[in-house]
C-alpha cells in the first residue's frame, strides 16, 4: 500500500490533510516523514515577529486512527472471509455459550468496526459510480452496477440482521445488545443517506432508469426504522424530533468511530530533553550577555554614550545568540528537540505503538531549499519580483510507528490514517475587504460589477518514508482565500 496525502477544506476556516502512512509487517518499525510549506503573502503578516510555535500548535488539532480496512461488500457475507466482522461476530456467538467480558468486548469491538467498513465502503463505491458517470458509460452497464450495489446492499443487511435473535440470549449482556441495535441504526441511516445521494447525481447525469430503481428503494430504510422503534426519523413537520434525529445520528457516527481512534499523550522524556536544549540556548545566550556586560564596565564609563551603545548591542547579540542556538539543536538533533511530541497508544491492547514529533519554523521564501522554491513558483506571476518576500510557515511532522507489534494485534490493518487540522480565522484578520466594485459599460449603460479579492496561499506538501527522503511524493495545492475564509483549493499540476 503507497503512503499519500488528501487535502480539503473543513469549513471555511480550516484546512484538514488527511495522510495515510503504511505499516510494514515485517520491519520491527516504520518511519515517516511529512514536511509542509506554506508560502503566505506579505499581506497577511506572518512573519516570525507576529506569530510562534505556541500560537500555531495552538490552531492545530491531530487525530490519528486505524485506516479502515478495504473489505467489498460481497467479501463482508463471504463465510470464508476470515477478516470479515460479520463472520467473527456469528463464529464468535457460535463458539462461546457463555461470553465473558473479555468476548463481548471483542464483540463491540467487530460490530463498531462492521459499521466503519460498511459506510467506508459504500462511501467508496458511489463514488466510483459517480466517476462512471462523469465518463458517459452506457446505461445499461450503469443499471446493472447499481442493481448489484443495491443487492450486496440488501445482502449484508440482511445478514447482520438476522443475527438479532442471537443479541436476545440470556447469555449477552445489555450493552452487546444496545451495541447491535445502535449499529443496526446507523447502518440503516448510511444506507439511506448514500442512496439518497446516488440517486440524485443519477439523476443530474441523465441516467433516469438507474435512478428509478434507487428510487424504488428509498422508502424502505425509514420504514424498518419506524418499525423498529429507533427514535432517527426525519419529517417534515417536526423540527425538534428532527434536531434529536440528527443528533442520534451524529452521536451513533461519533461512537462506531471510537473503535479505531488511537490515544496520545504528551511525551515527557523528550520534552523535558528539549526544555535542557532550550536552557542551553538560553544559558550560553546569557552568558554572553553577562561577560559583555563586564567587560563594558571595565572599559567605559559608566552611563556614558559608548557604555550605553554596548549595552543595546549585547542585548541585541544576546537574542540572535539564542536563536543561533536553538536553530542548531533543532537542525542537528531532530529526534530530540520538537516543539510537540506524544506517544501513540492502542486503545486494543493498552500499549505504546507509536511517537508523533512535530515542529515549526517561520521564515522567509529566500530562506527555502532551492528544490521546493523551484516547486512553489511553477505557477506564473509576473510581479513576483516587485512583491515583498513571501512569509513561510515550514512544519514537520516525524511519525515512527511499531509496525510489527500493530500487524500482531490487528490482522485486519494495512496502514494508520492521521488527520490533522489546521484553523486560519487568526491569518485573515490582516485581509482587505473581500470584494470591491468596478465599472462596466454594458450596452452604453454604466453597471458596476463586484469582482472579488483573493489571495493565494501555496501549500507544498512532502511526505516520504525515512531513509528513502529521494522517493519523497511531493504536492503542490494553492489555497484561494479572502478576509472571509476560504475560498477553494486548487492542486497545480507537475
């Protein structure tokens, strides 16, 4: 499986980057490297004066979980199909008259991780049916995809279904049992929500027969709801039942999901490693202040012009010092000094299997590797050399992951997904108004025209595996913003 990066907005305020980094089974551990540019115009007012570590750790949000595992449907009800959670949820139920907790926790945990791999998947497939779509297949082979995707759906359904009466056994406790009714649920609102979404892109591509036949299926999922009491229908006429509706969704979604996110907690040996680095600095910094400041009193008048203009460049030498040196530890001793570390803990197995370490550094676009500058200026601007230098965020995210002992505790994973989001509200205070109107002469008449105002912020993304920097996937997106948020991503092309 090849590590890669997917990036969107969330929202208008926020960029998430999702980056998928393989396990290798056979290798103790696996070792990823991601470094990100971005190269801010002098407008927005980045520079290392106006913003810092803390403030930008501080608009940044990590999650890191489990990829899920890329099982088609017609493999879920296969019962050959040992990684299928349907086949370990009926063998587990078959072989264990009495479940201890141990077994039901098992249990929760297969049934959590069928609802992931069912949405996952069928997320996945309407996707591919909508780009069949975009390249004008025939109709007839359209219709028979989406019949077969509506029959592997009624099949898994159905067979999860069924196990119902087993959920009834004295035997089960009752939260295995509100497990399966919850993700009976949930399933039931993916499988209308995806349905709802196929049939009208069905439709805007012109494939009306397809479409009946979702359409003809559309009712069903609301109804076995209503039959089964589950309190997530939508109606017209009842807007605080809908709000508890949505509400039950999004909480039944937040909980299936609970089963594949991974624990982090700060990672005090190495931060207390950088704390001594960063008292180093700070000491050698001093010293040189101190003994500039004897060696001032020794050789001027005190108060005089020449002693006060020591003073002010020791001061000032004292502080480039610092920096100096914290630079250097941070350039020479990576694995040891970051501005954020934690240990990754899976929650299956209670144990560290995992170090996130990341750092950032604000500079200017002169201060780039000549590699990445040829990257960001690919696309053309002919006032590039009157505009002040760009301001570069440059931030780097270290991930070593124990591969084998993750392989051993989850037959089922292939890789880990972390997704990382970062809020920009605070970056567009500095912004012009977003748009400003012009005059047009339109048919002798005088229109004014509002034309927007944008920005654009470039986005270089590197990602490799460690030792092998020189098979590095690198990506080059431009974020179009305005002072309200933002405006869209567009990737430029290689």
């Amino acid at each position: 499986m090849e590590y890669h990066c997917r990036i969107r907005n969330h929202g208008r305020h926020q960029l998430e980057l999702e980056v998928d980094y393989p396990l290798v089974p056979d290798q103790l551990r696996t070792s990823y490297l991601l470094e990100a540019l971005l190269f801010t115009p002098a407008s927005m007012n980045l520079s290392p004066s106006r913003t810092s570590p803390e403030a930008f750790f501080g608009n940044l949000v990590t999650y890191t979980r489990y990829t899920v595992a890329p099982i088609p449907l017609a493999l879920l009800i296969d019962p050959g199909n040992d990684k299928s959670p349907l086949v370990r949820i009926r063998r587990k139920l078959d072989s264990t008259p009495i479940l201890t907790s141990k077994d039901q926790a098992e249990l929760v945990y297969e049934i959590k991780t069928l609802a992931n791999i069912y949405a996952f998947q069928l997320r996945r497939r309407c996707g591919l049916i909508q780009e069949s779509l975009a390249r004008q297949e025939p109709a007839a082979l359209v219709e028979d995809t989406v019949g077969q995707f509506l029959t592997n759906i009624g099949l898994v359904l159905e067979r999860f279904r069924g196990l119902h009466a087993r959920f009834l056994e004295p035997g089960v406790d009752e939260y295995l049992r509100e497990a399966h009714r919850w993700t009976d649920e949930l399933m039931s609102l993916v499988t209308e929500r995806e349905q709802f979404n196929l049939h009208r892109v069905l439709l805007a591509a012109g494939y009306a027969a397809a479409a009946d036949t979702v359409l003809a299926h559309l009712p069903r999922q609301e109804k076995y709801r209503r039959e089964m009491h589950y309190p997530s229908v939508i109606a017209p006429d009842t807007p605080v039942e809908n709000e508890v509706a949505l509400y039950r969704a999004h909480m039944l979604k937040k909980w299936s999901e609970s089963a594949m996110y991974m624990g982090r907690t700060p990672n005090r040996t190495a931060n207390q490693v950088g704390q001594v680095l960063m008292g180093i600095a700070a000491g050698a910094a001093m010293a040189f202040a101190v003994t500039a400041a004897f060696l001032t009193d020794r050789y001027f008048a005190t108060y005089s012009l020449p002693w006060a203009l020591m003073i002010i460049l020791a001061y000032i030498f004292k502080d480039r010092l610092k920096e100096f040196f914290r630079g250097f530890f941070l350039r020479t001793m990576p694995y040891l000094v970051s501005d954020r570390m934690e240990d990754l803990i899976d929650p299956a197995i209670g144990r560290k299997v995992g170090v996130s370490r990341a750092r950032v550094r604000f500079c200017d676009a002169r201060a780039v590797h000549p590699d990445l500058l040829r990257i960001r200026n690919r696309t053309v601007n002919p006032f590039r050399h009157v505009l002040k230098p760009e301001n570069v965020i440059h931030f780097q995210k270290e991930i070593h992951l124990r591969s084998s002992l993750l392989a051993d505790a989850h037959a089922r994973l292939e890789s880990i997904t972390e997704i990382i989001r970062l809020r920009l509200s605070s970056w567009f205070t500095m912004l012009d108004d977003p748009e400003e109107v012009r005059d047009q002469l339109v048919d002798g008449q005088v229109v004014p025209i509002p034309c927007r105002r944008v920005y654009h912020v470039h986005l270089i993304l590197q990602l490799a595996e460690r030792g092998k920097e020189a098979e590095a996937s690198v990506y080059h997106y431009v974020v179009i913003v305005t002072r309200d948020g933002i405006e869209r991503l567009e990737l430029v092309d290689g």
